[in-house]
C-alpha cells in the first residue's frame, strides 16, 4: 500500500499546478512562452481561415461536430487504403470495412475500443495518421466542449469562446509539450521510437523469434495524457514495449490523471476567481467536487487491491504456492501496480490496461466495470466533469426538494428545461449499456463473442458495452469482438454515447449562461460544503446502484458467490 | 462554405502537425539521445540481435530458466508456416473458467516432471499463469530459485554459480518501494550459456 499512497501523494500538487496552467491556457492569460506559441497559432488561424470571435453554445457545438466530422472521414479514408501508402514496412493490408467504421468512431470519440491488433492491423503511417492524430484531437475536443461549458455556468451571456481557438490552444500549448516530454522518459525507459520494420532474430536455443517495433512512444504518450488508452500493439501497456519499467507504469498512470483532474481544477478556479479569491488553488466549489471523486476513486481502488491481493480459489485447489492472482498480470507490476493502474484506467476512462481485466478475480473486474457506469470518478478529459456536473444538479434539486427552496447553482435557477436535459444525458448512458446488452444476448451473433462460461460470460457483454458508452475503451479482452454485429454496435454505442450527451450537456449550460445570476440569501443551499460532498457521493452511488445493481448481480456477483460460496 | 472549409483546413493542419511533423521530430530525437532503447534494446552477438533484454522468450533446454506460460509462445517459433504472425495478449481465462484450471494443472504436471526434486506445494502460482502481455521477460525469485537444481543438474554449473548468476541479473524495487524484485530470465540465460560456454 506504501506505494499507492506515495503515487497518490505525488498526483496532488502535480494536478493543481497543471490545473493552474490550463486555467490560463483557457482564459488566455499572459504567459512567457506566449513568444513562442503565438505565432504558431496565428499562422495556423491564418492557413485556415479561422475568426477568433466569440460563439454561441448552438455555434461552438455545431463547429465542434463539423470538424470531428471532416476527421472522421479523413481517417476512415486513409485506414481503406493503407496498404498502398508509405511507411508500410511490415507489409499490413487494408483495414475491411466495419473494422473501419469502429476503429474512426472509436478513436475519434477518446473511446479507443479496439477490435484489431496494432502489431498486425495498422501500418506504422497509419499508427501516426490516424491513431496518434485522433489521440491529440479527440482530447482537445473534450477539453474544449468541457470549457465552453464551464465558462457558461459562470457567464451573464451565452456568446463566449471560440471552438477553434480552445481547440488549438490546448494542442499546441498543452498536449503537444507535455506529450513529446513524456514520450522522451517513456523512451528513456526503454519504449522504442523507430519507424524500421520489426526484427526477426535467432535466439540462443535457435528458434526465430519476431519483435514488433514502431513509432511506439510518441503513441504511448499522448494516449494516457490525452485519457485515449488505445495501445499501439494488442495486449496494450501490458506489453513491455509499451510499458518496459515500475517508472514507465507511475508515469503513464500519472499522465493519464493529469487533465482530467487538472480540468476540475480549472473549473473551481473559476468559480473562485467570480467571487474576488484571487488566490485560490482549488476553490471551495473545486474542492468539494474534487474530494467527492476522491472518495469514490479511493473505495474502487481498495476494493480491486484486496479482491486482487487475495487471490483465485480455483488456484488454491491445485495445491501451489498463490500470492495474489497473477493470471494475465505482469511480474515487474505485481499486484499493487496492477490493482491501482486498473482503477485509475477505469476511473479516469482512459483504457489502457497493464494486465488482462477477463482474468481479474469477479470482484476485481466488478469495480473497473462500475467506475464505467457510473462514468463521474473524474472520467475523460473534460467529459468527467461534465458527468459529474449533471449529478450536482441533480444532488441541488434532489436536495432543495427536500429542504423546500427553489434550486439554483452559482445563482442561477434550475428550471423545468434544464432538468429535462439533465435527466435525459445520466439516461442515455444506462439506456446504451443496459439497452444493447439486452439485444446482444438475444442474438446469436451477439452471443458469439462470448468466450467464457457462466456467469463471466455476461460480465463480457456488460463490460464491453459499459466501456463504450463510458468512451473508456478497455475490454474483457477474451470476448470475439471483430465481428459485424460487434463492430456495429459497439460504434453506435461510443457515437452516441459520446455526442448525444456532450450536446445536451452544452444546451443545458447554454440556458443556464442565459439567466441572471440571483444573490445569495440565508436560504440558499451552500454547494460548496463537506455536507454537499457527502450527499453528491450517496446521489452518485444511489443512482448508479439502482440502475446498474441487477445487471451486476447476474455478472460479477453471481461468479464471485459461486466461486467463494 | 466559410463554416465547412475552416473545420476542414483545421483538421489537415491538425493531421500534418500532430501525425506527421510530431512522431518524427521525436523519432529522431529519440534515435539521437536514446538509440538502444529506442530500437528495441537489442542485445547483440556480433552485430547479430540475439535477443531483446526487455520481451521475454520460450526456452526448453533444461538448462535455461524457463519464463512464464506465454498465450503468443513469445512470438518464437521454428517453422515460419506454423506461425500466425506477431501478436501479444493472454489467454483472457476468467477466474472461474475450468480451461484455466486444466491448462495450469497439465503444466503443473509438466512441471513436476522436469523438476523431480521440488514438491507441488512450493511451485510459485506465478510461474504456472500467464502473464498479460504474454511476453513477460520477468519471474519472481522465487520462481527461480525453484528451478535452480535442474539447471545445476543439466548445465554442470556448481549451485554457487546459478545462483550467482540469478543474483546478477535480479532487479530490486525502485527506491526500495515501487514495483517487485523481478529476474531477468532473458539476460539470465545468456549469462548461463556463457558460463557454459568457459566451462567446456
């Protein structure tokens, strides 16, 4: 536990200056590096035609799906014709059509689902041109719906931000410093970066053995920071390409839970700097957010360690020698590495995995899938706090229902409108995961994919689609995903999942930027107290127990009873 | 058109910028600052690759120390028709499948066999799962030292020097903390076949 507790000591300070430096990324603060930065955006605004005046919410989203729109197709192109273009060494051939469509909407959606393995599936110019681009720009975009939204809660008018301008910032003054920083530790550690085909080599007992190798670390980087998680080769950061060290694994885990984290951090300054604390490093709104993600983060991660620690019964029965369960995980990780990179993977959704999450002991596997359904532990770059935003309106009406008092926010009512959209963005997501589940197992094509028995079975189906709704991107790794039925539904599902919210979430901020901010009375509820985390985190549990508790009790809970039973 | 060409232009700038100019850039710095690691850290006989120190492979001279169970048998193979090409992952068992408990009890059996002298209760779990990569270079100690009489048995190498050897190419926790003791078995076994190689 000794080096959990130090990792998570380290994030701390870490996330809040971050948080700091986005803050003035996103307010276009005076910065030194402005010499440096500035004229590469100018000249990028210039090349494409960009105005920097303010938008509405309807224009910002309207640019945003246009622009992701112009990506998807630029990449599902060049994925059909791969095998023709340059930097192919390995000889790959084209990608079949709905792997295609899956692989886009994957990548451009930060779901990073993969139904194909790097190694065999994507040419090195493909790995660069779709992959790593998609990993940059599905990132900014996040960040940058999760700004507009922001600003809006805080704004007295609606017309504030440019899509463009948020955009290309984050990209060039945020993602692409810190990317091509860690890119250079992770090949320190021992990542190749190297566009020469893979080496077949004779071992000392004279067999062949074959080494994949690529572009690997300008991928690895930008897939944890940007919370992407879509692994160059199969078995993701399990592989010691990917993941060569005990360092490699803190700083790909500290990476990954940097902006997510740091976009909380933004947020309460924000509300902070409204209210004259010019000083703040948190905020008081920040902080309470912040520690009910903690609380949540920390009970997974406890959960995961101990069900891990103990190990696998059926292990036990053989009579050997078992000190936690080690199926599917790596030696140089052992438990404690493993148990935390699994919670923050989930938590955050990013979906890098350093062991095989099939293989995790019932309850182990119970708790990455759950911090996908609920989909708020601090969740993807921007998404996450937009998530949880609509739970704090939620826990505000809930509460002021309670207490009788008209809800409001930062001084702006919650009205009739507001609660609709509300209500409809924490549906979707229960609707997409519970909703296809219950289609996949009523098909054969959906049961196909299934390669465990019992139980287990079950968990594959849920986990896949939890994780594509949630736009998390790991997998129970075992199921037969790269089938049409998988490859199509799973699509829908990250589409949706993804865009579907992000647009009413705007909508509602939208309408709330509108109204006139009301002064505070004795009456008002406080949002920014202990009292206020605290119910937020029961809200966020009750809801997501309610809605997902009998799905996981045919899954998880029905293995783990007939295992430990 | 204004509202379809920017988000278009944008999106080129974007591809040229993130996809190309940037994993590049950090190709040729990485060749220039980092090149062993950045090629794969390759260990070499001669100019010849005869190994990666950090991916794992399959050894069955009884003289070798033997890795963990491998889902992708390590990519090693010796006739290329019977290799599905280069792949990583597990077995991705769920805890309750009994095809873990067979595939672990034909191995605990196999095992047994080749080490006549250890007992079943001793064998480290760790030794008969698969790791998740399936090219898991690392064991524990203690899946090594296991093993430790039949290399002494068939490499005429004194326990002494086995174990010497082991110890050499064990990495402990970083700072005393992070990670696990972790063996080598990669750089381990071309230690064995070198001390071989001077003894006869």
């Amino acid at each position: 536990m000794l080096q959990i507790t130090l990792i998570l000591l380290v994030y701390l300070p870490v996330v809040l200056i971050t948080g700091r430096y986005l803050y003035a990324v996103a307010m276009q603060e005076k910065m030194v590096m402005d010499k440096v930065y500035q004229p590469i955006e100018h000249r990028i605004y210039r090349l494409a035609n960009i105005s920097q005046e303010a938008m509405t919410g309807k224009q910002y989203i309207i640019a945003l799906l246009i622009t992701n729109a112009c990506m998807i197709a630029i990449g599902y192109f060049t994925l059909r014709i791969q095998q023709w273009l340059f930097l192919n060494p390995n000889q790959i051939n084209n990608m079949e059509a709905t792997l295609s469509f899956n692989t886009i909407i994957s990548f451009m959606t930060n779901t990073n689902l993969q139904h194909y393995s790097g190694e065999s599936g994507l040419t090195y110019l493909s790995q660069m041109l779709v992959i790593i681009f998609m990993m940059f720009t599905s990132a900014a975009t996040g960040y940058a719906v999760c700004m507009a939204f922001c600003k809006r809660l805080i704004a007295k008018t609606d017309t504030i931000g440019n899509f463009y301008v948020d955009f290309v910032r984050v990209i060039i003054r945020v993602l692409l410093p810190l990317a091509f920083l860690v890119g250079l530790l992770l090949v320190w550690q021992g990542t190749p970066q190297t566009v020469q085909q893979n080496v077949t080599l004779t071992t000392i007992e004279g067999t062949s053995q074959d080494i994949a190798l690529g572009p690997v670390a300008s991928l690895e980087s930008i897939k944890h920071l940007g919370t992407n998680g879509g692994g160059f080769f199969g078995a993701n950061s399990s592989t010691p390409f990917e993941n060569p060290t005990v360092i490699s694994n803190m700083i790909e885990m500290l990476a990954m839970m940097l902006l997510p984290g740091a976009c909380v951090v933004v947020f309460g300054l924000l509300v902070a700097k409204r209210f004259q604390h010019q000083r703040a490093w948190l905020g008081k709104q920040g902080t309470t957010i912040f520690a009910a993600m903690s609380v949540l983060f920390l009970a997974g991660l406890l959960i995961v360690y101990f069900a891990e620690q103990q190990g696998n019964p059926m292990i036990d029965e053989l009579g050997i020698a078992q000190q936690g369960s080690m199926e599917g995980k790596e030696t140089r990780f052992g438990i404690e590495q493993s148990a935390l990179f699994t919670t923050v993977t989930t938590a955050f959704t990013t979906g890098t995995v350093n062991n095989m999450h099939d293989s995790l002991t019932p309850v182990g596997g119970l708790v990455p899938l759950f911090n996908m359904m609920l989909n708020v532990v601090f969740g993807g770059i921007g998404v996450g706090l937009m998530n949880m935003m609509m739970y704090v309106l939620l826990a505000i009406f809930i509460a002021c229902l309670m207490i009788g008092r008209t809800p409001q926010f930062l001084g702006k009512k919650i009205e009739q409108k507001e609660m609709k959209f509300m209500a409809l963005s924490i549906l979707i997501h229960p609707v997409l995961i519970l909703g296809f589940s219950a289609f996949a197992v009523m098909t054969s094509a959906g049961i196909a994919g299934v390669t465990n028995p019992g139980a287990h079975g079950l968990s594959q189906i849920l986990y896949e689609y939890a994780s594509s709704a949630a736009n998390n991107g790991s997998g129970f790794e075992g199921l037969a995903d790269n089938s049409t039925f998988w490859n199509v539904t799973t699509g829908l599902v990250m589409f949706f999942g993804r865009y579907l919210t992000m647009i009413l979430q705007l909508a509602i901020a939208s309408l709330l930027a509108n109204k006139a901010i009301n002064a505070e009375s004795v009456g008002t509820l406080q949002t920014d107290t202990p009292t206020f985390t605290i119910f937020l985190v029961a809200i966020v549990v009750l809801i997501g127990a309610l809605t997902f508790l009998p799905a996981l009790a045919l899954g998880p809970i029905t293995e783990q009873l007939l295992m430990f039973g | 058109m204004k509202k379809l060409l920017s988000p278009l232009l944008l999106a080129v700038i974007m591809l040229v910028i993130c996809g190309l100019m940037y994993p590049l850039l950090m190709t040729g710095v990485a060749q220039v600052v980092f090149p062993y690691q950045a090629n794969g850290s390759m260990i070499k006989e001669g100019d010849k690759p005869i190994a990666s120190a950090l991916i794992g492979q399959q050894y069955t001279a009884p003289y070798y120390l033997q890795g963990r169970v491998s889902a992708v048998h390590y990519n090693t193979y010796t006739n290329l028709a019977d290799f599905a090409g280069v792949a990583s992952g597990s077995f991705n068992y769920a805890p309750s499948n009994p095809a873990l408990q067979e595939r672990m009890t034909a191995d605990i059996a196999k095992f047994l066999a080749q080490n006549p002298t250890v007992k079943r209760a001793d064998i480290p779990a760790e030794l008969m799962t698969a790791s998740g990569s399936g090219l898991d270079p690392h064991i524990t100690v203690a899946s090594a030292n296991i093993q430790v009489p039949r290399i002494v048995k068939a490499s005429g190498l004194s326990t002494t020097e086995v174990q010497q050897i082991i110890e050499a190419n064990t990495t402990n926790k970083e700072f005393g903390i992070f990670g696990q003791v972790t063996v080598n078995v990669v750089t381990a076994n071309l230690a064995i076949k070198a001390a071989m190689a001077q003894n006869s």
